[in-house]
C-alpha cells in the first residue's frame, strides 16, 4: 500500500492509504488543514493558550456531530425513500383497482343499455296489448 506524506499543525506525518482511497484521504486532510487554518484564525485558539492536542480534538468533535448529522440526515431520508416505495406500489395498485371498477362500471352500464331496451321493448308489448284488450272490451 503506498504512504501519503502531509503536515497538519506543522507536523509531517505519513498516512498508508489504498489507492482506491486516495482522493477521499486527501480531500480529507486538505479540510482538516482547512479548518485548523480557520480556527486559528479565531482569537481564542490562535494566542497559544490551546495546544494541538486540544484543537485536533474540538476539530474531532466537530467533524463527528457533522457526520452524525449526514448519517441522521441520510436514515431520514432512506426511510422517506422507502415510505415513497410504499405509497408508489400503493398508488399502482389503487389504479389498478379504479381500472378494474371502470370496467366493471363499462360493463354495468352496457347491461343496463340493454336491459332498458329489453324493459322498453315489453313496455311497447304491454302496451299494445294493453290496447288490444281495451279495443276488444269496446267493440
């Protein structure tokens, strides 16, 4: 495995890293030097009065909250991605379900249709016989 050779608080240290690792080390170190670099710029840690072992550990404190809050962050959002699974597979089913009714309905009505001219049909028989009967009963 190679070695990374870097300073943090002016201090060389060497790093054994696997290459696939490379840049995430590196983006890694370059923010923390970056963020030594911003508290020293802070009054209260740059008048000598912290030493490094402090500092390294508030940075410490600091980057851990941070990434528990991005590992809340992402759970929240993994079960928000799940809830979002459930409520589509939900939605596909309850269209399936109005698809099925619209047939039905489709099929209801078509058989009403039907039914009506059926009912219409034996009216007009009715009807007629009706009429028949009443001539009959007249003459």
């Amino acid at each position: 495995m190679p070695f990374y050779k870097t300073k943090i608080l002016n201090k060389e240290i060497s790093l054994e890293y696997e290459k696939k690792d490379e840049k995430k080390m590196i983006d890694s170190i370059n923010l923390i030097n970056e963020r030594i670099d911003n508290k020293l710029q802070n009054p209260k840690y740059s008048n000598g009065k912290i030493s490094d072992t402090i500092l390294l550990s508030l940075l410490s404190i600091e980057l851990q909250a941070e990434l528990s809050e991005k590992i809340h962050i992402q759970r929240s959002s993994e079960l928000n991605d799940a809830k979002n699974e459930e409520y589509l597979k939900n939605n596909l089913e309850l269209k399936d379900k109005i698809l099925k009714l619209q047939n039905e309905k489709k099929i209801l009505e078509d058989e009403k249709l039907n039914l009506d001219k059926e009912f219409d049909e034996i009216n007009k028989k009715v009807e007629g016989i009706i009429d028949i009967i009443k001539n009959s009963y007249y003459e």
